[in-house]
C-alpha cells in the first residue's frame, strides 16, 4: 500500500474522480445530488516533439478528438475538485523522451510547475500513464529516466509541493 499526503485518512473512503471532457465533466456535476459530487475530475496533456503541440488543454480549450479539455477551466468551475491530470509524454517521434531528460523540454517543464502550483489544489500527475500500452511503443529504460526527470524537476528544481506522482 502506497500512503501519501493526499490518501483518505479512513481506509474505508475512495476518492471519486470523474472525467475526461469539460462538457461531460459539467454535465454531471449539474445533474447529481450534492452527496454524489466528484472528489477530483481528470484531464490530459502532453509533453512531445514537435514542442508546438505541448501543454494543450491547460489553459485553453483543445479538442483532440475526445471532446473539450481545459484544466483551467475546471479548476475555475470546480473549487473543491482535485485534479488528476495525465501527462502524455508518448515518443511517436522517436526522440522525445531523450528530449525530455536531455533538457530539450525543461521550458515546459517550467510551464507545467507554474500551471500545477497555481491550482492551488492537490494534482494526482500520471506521467506517462499507459506507459505499458503497445501501441505507444516506450523504450521501458528511456520512460523511466523521462518520468524520473519530469517528477525531479517539479519536485526538487521548482519545489512543486502540492502534487504526487501516479504511476498507472
């Protein structure tokens, strides 16, 4: 069992994220009972080469094919929500995660710290989550040393307190 600062205290509670879309995140938020609200709602994001394509859905609308994402917006209309945001670092270019741990995306990894900490909220990040997905082809030893990188850098080069990483 894994504790960390953001586990329920009574072993008996599970946290209840909802997600993955704004429309549909705030749809069901308008149709439940108070005692059915989300504890924490889950939204995506990328790190990748091309770099033009990085960091879309936390400050703006982005639709990629699953419906709107917006974090930002989230955070606004959900107060009391955590959120789970899932950092897509996938290497479709066959670079990008010795892009990442070479430094080559040390400007997003600023920008993403910048975005976490003014949440203001816990932020469960699933780094490179489906990390053993086929289909998205990671080098197990180069995904290790990108997810050890982007956690490290958040936590120890920017002092990023209010999240923990999520291995999924």
């Amino acid at each position: 069992t894994v504790i960390s600062k953001y586990t329920p205290r009574d072993q008996d509670k599970r946290l209840f994220f909802i997600g993955r879309d704004v429309d549909s995140i705030m749809e069901y938020v308008a149709n439940m009972p108070r005692c059915a609200q989300p504890d924490g709602f889950t939204t995506y994001t990328c790190i990748q080469d091309p770099p033009s394509g990085s960091l879309k859905g936390l400050d703006a609308s982005v639709d990629l094919g699953g419906g709107k994402l917006n974090a930002r917006m989230l955070l606004a209309n959900l107060p009391q929500a955590a959120l789970s945001l899932r950092l897509d670092i996938a290497d479709r270019s066959g670079t990008n995660l010795k892009h990442i741990v070479n430094g080559m995306h040390d400007h997003h990894l600023d920008a993403l710290a910048r975005f976490i900490l003014s949440a203001g909220r816990p932020v469960f990040l699933s780094v490179g989550y489906h990390f053993d997905a086929q289909w998205l082809k990671y080098e197990p030893h180069s995904y290790i040393r990108a997810f050890r990188k982007i956690v490290i850098h958040l936590r120890v080069s920017k002092k990023v307190t209010n999240f923990v990483s999520v291995w999924q």
